[in-house]
C-alpha cells in the first residue's frame, strides 16, 4: 500500500491542516524549506487544536521567515570539519557519513534545514563513497561512524547494507550508529528485511531514534522499534526541547517513558540549535535545566537523558544539566530529591 506524503502548503490546506488565509503567507515558507509530512503521521494531529504538539513539529508557520541575529545555515560547523564531501571529522574517534540528503518527514525546527530537501542536495554517488571509506580505512583513530543526514533510512535496504558491509570490513570500526526518525515516521519502511540490512555479526549497532512527543509512537512504531531490536540492533534516542511541544514536565516525562515502553534508552535532550527561522521553538536554558531537574525528581534514572548543546561552530557537545554537587564552606554537599542539601564526609 502506497503511503500518501503532503508535500505542499496547497496539500496540507486540502487536508485540513493549514486554514485558507493562512495558504499566501505560508507560499514563501514552502519556497525556502521543504514540506513532506506522510498522512498516517498528519493523521495524528488535531485541526480544532492550534496548539496541537504533532502540527506544531511539522505544519509549517509563518515564522519561519523571521531570522534572528545569531541564527546560521550551519549552526554546528558542519562544513569545516568535513575533509571530504559528506563526511564530518568533528571528534577523534568517531565520523558522520551524511547519507542521504532527503527525510520521509520535515521538521519546522531542522539544524541542517538548509541543506535537506528533494531540491537542496544530492545523493552521495559511489565516488563519494569511495572517498568516504578510503577517508575512513586511513584513519585508525576512528572507533565509530555515525549514519545520518537527511534521513539515512531514506536508503533502499541494498544500499543501507552495502554500507554496513563495507564498514564491517574496516577492523579498527567497532561500532555503527544510524540517525533517523523513520521508525516514529514511516514505521512500514521498517520491514524485517530493512532491519536485517542493518544488523552485523561483527560490529556493535546502534540506532537513535529522533522522537519529541509521546503521541509520535503509535503501535506501529512500536512494532517498527522492535523489529529494529529484534535484529540485535541497541536503540537509543534524541530528541530535541521545543516550545510548546515538549515543554513541561509532563510532556517531556511522557516523551522519555514512551521511548522506554519501546525498549529505547532516552539518550539525549538537545537544546535547539540556532537554524534560520527557529527562534519561535527555543526554550531558554534555564527552563530547560528546572525541566530536567524536574523529571530526574520525578522519574526513574532509565528515564532521565543527557540534555546538551552542540557548541556552535563545531567545536563540541557541552553538557546543560544542573549539578546535585556543590561546594560549601569548604566542603562538598549534595542536593537530595527532597530539594534538600546535604554535607558529604571529607
């Protein structure tokens, strides 16, 4: 069966996602950003609610047109730690092999927004990839290579595991990691035989999958996650803080605890990087720690991520999360859940 994607601000009005006076003001957003939402995942949205979290994700807006001073087309220094197209050496010992330039779904929020999209990029051709691989054989340092892009389960599951092979076959790559959100998007590309082509007998594989609201996993992106884990493949997550989606306690505790109901260990929490036209999304770091705070007081430690900030520029992840420790009169204390603080013995 054929899955119907909208792909058009005319597509989305038809479906009753986007009010008629709102088609002319939205006609430059669709110009400057590409618009691809599946129906099965439209279909989660409500149109009576205009705070709905799911449309709020994917359902473009008109502020997106506003670009804020600070706001970049690469806001983690993509381009200058690539040493060949579309590898990026940001780490030692680890790469990310940008794979595919296309995503089953757009999100209003993208860090790589300008670079994806059906007329934004190109697919990585077979000298690309050579160039890739030869990069990576060359450089013993390398532990782990990263999958993404776009969405790199935007592959044909023979070119997913070419990818996986010629990798296994690098001795000094242990480990696999693939970046998507095609399991809480297009769950049915998650066929037993996808999920094969990215196992191995021989490397560790991960897969994070990228999901912001609990709503995003219906049965059948369960189903889709438990094929994946099926195959021996670990899942992680990420997901990133976004105003009005994921935002309070409630939200973001219900977000961590359907990941672990999919057998996906919450793994990390960004904080919106600064793409053009996403300041309507950002949480402030502060919100975001009390937040945090929050939800390790409220739920178990599996359920609580790493909440983080690519650094612009490239230069790394850095950690946001309030410390319980702090330094008192010469002395360490800790603070307890009951928001008490308490001394440590020397």
């Amino acid at each position: 069966m054929t899955t119907i994607t909208l792909r058009s601000v005319a597509d989305l009005a038809e479906a009753g996602l986007v009010g008629e006076a709102q088609v002319a003001r939205l006609a430059d957003v669709g110009v400057a950003y590409a618009i691809a939402l599946p129906q099965p995942l439209a279909a989660l949205i409500d149109p009576a609610d205009a705070s709905d979290p799911i449309a709020r994700q994917y359902v473009p807006s008109p502020e997106e047109l506003e670009i804020q001073p600070g706001e970049s087309a690469d806001p983690i220094g993509d381009a200058r730690h690539s040493p060949v197209p579309g590898l990026v050496h940001r780490y030692r010992d680890r790469v990310l092999i940008k794979a595919a330039s296309t995503c089953p779904v757009y999100c209003r929020f993208c860090f790589r927004r300008e670079m994806v999209g059906p007329e934004k990029g190109e697919a990585l051709t077979k000298t690309d990839l050579d160039a890739i691989f030869a990069y990576i054989e060359g450089q013993p340092e390398i532990f782990e290579v990263i999958l993404t892009g776009g969405d790199p389960l935007m592959l044909s599951a023979a070119r997913a595991r070419e990818i996986t092979r010629r990798l296994e076959a690098i001795d000094h790559v242990k480990l696999i990691r693939w970046h998507t959100r095609m399991p809480v998007t297009r769950p049915d590309r998650i066929t037993p035989a996808y999920a094969e082509a990215l196992s191995s007998q021989t490397k560790a594989v991960f897969l994070a999958v990228h999901a912001n609201h609990a709503r995003e996993f219906k049965p059948d992106a369960v189903a889709a996650c438990r094929r994946l884990a099926s195959q021996g493949i670990a899942l992680v997550s990420q997901s990133v803080l976004l105003r009005g989606v994921n935002d309070s306690v409630e939200a973001l505790g219900d977000l961590m605890r359907a990941f672990l109901s999919a057998g996906i260990k919450p793994y990390y929490l960004h904080q919106l990087d600064a793409a053009p036209g996403t300041a309507h999304f950002r949480v402030p770091v502060e919100e975001g720690q009390r937040l945090v705070r929050a939800l390790r007081d409220n739920a178990s430690g599996l359920a609580v991520p790493h909440y983080v900030i690519d650094i612009p520029g490239g230069v790394s992840k850095a950690s946001l999360a309030l410390s319980d420790i702090e330094r008192r009169d010469d002395r360490w204390a800790v603070r307890g859940r009951d928001g008490e603080i308490y001394p440590l013995a020397d």
